[in-house]
C-alpha cells in the first residue's frame, strides 16, 4: 500500500487559505491570495496524484499494488433534522469539505 498525499485538505487550506502553515500564503498575509491559490493547489494535487498512480501501475511492483490518498475532513451535521434545508446545507457542507479530493 502506497499514499501519495496525506490529508491534502489539511495542507491545502492551512497552507494557502488561512496561512497558518507552511508556506503561510493567504490573503491577509505578507503574500497569497485564499480565493484562488487553494484551488490551484487543490488541482494540482490531484493532477500530480494522478501522474503517480499511472506510472506506478506501470510497474511490476503497481500490477498488484495499491496506491491512493489519504483523506481527511471536517463532519457537519443538521441543526434540524427534520427541516430538509437543513439536512440538505448540512450535506453541502460535508461534501465540500471531503469531495475536493474523493
């Protein structure tokens, strides 16, 4: 078994939203601009995640290997759970949160 990313989210969103990990780009800081730069890492995760997995697969070793990412994300439940409105944000939210990189 084989993990290209571990919890991209995490190094994502720390790393070029909020800043508070490295490198520590985000809107409010000395560089960085969060409206954009997480979804372009966030491509670029994925695309270099897809790289990896083709040209392991290409090995003997990747034949019979297992190669994928681990993920991590935030659970959100609905204030009401009887108010379809808000089971539906509730969902949103969840997928939002994990199906970036699912």
């Amino acid at each position: 078994y084989w993990i290209t990313f571990n919890e991209p989210l995490t190094f994502v969103n720390l790393g070029y939203s909020t800043g508070t990990h490295a490198p520590g780009r985000c809107t409010d800081c000395d560089r960085g601009d969060s409206s954009t730069e997480p979804y372009t890492v966030a491509h670029n995760v994925l695309n270099t995640h897809a790289a990896t997995y083709r040209a392991y697969k290409e090995t003997e070793q990747g034949a019979n290997g297992k190669m994928g990412t681990t993920l991590n994300s935030v659970w959100g439940e609905p204030l009401d759970a009887s108010d379809p409105t808000s089971v539906a944000a509730a969902e949103r939210f969840v997928e939002f949160e994990l199906a970036w990189f699912a």
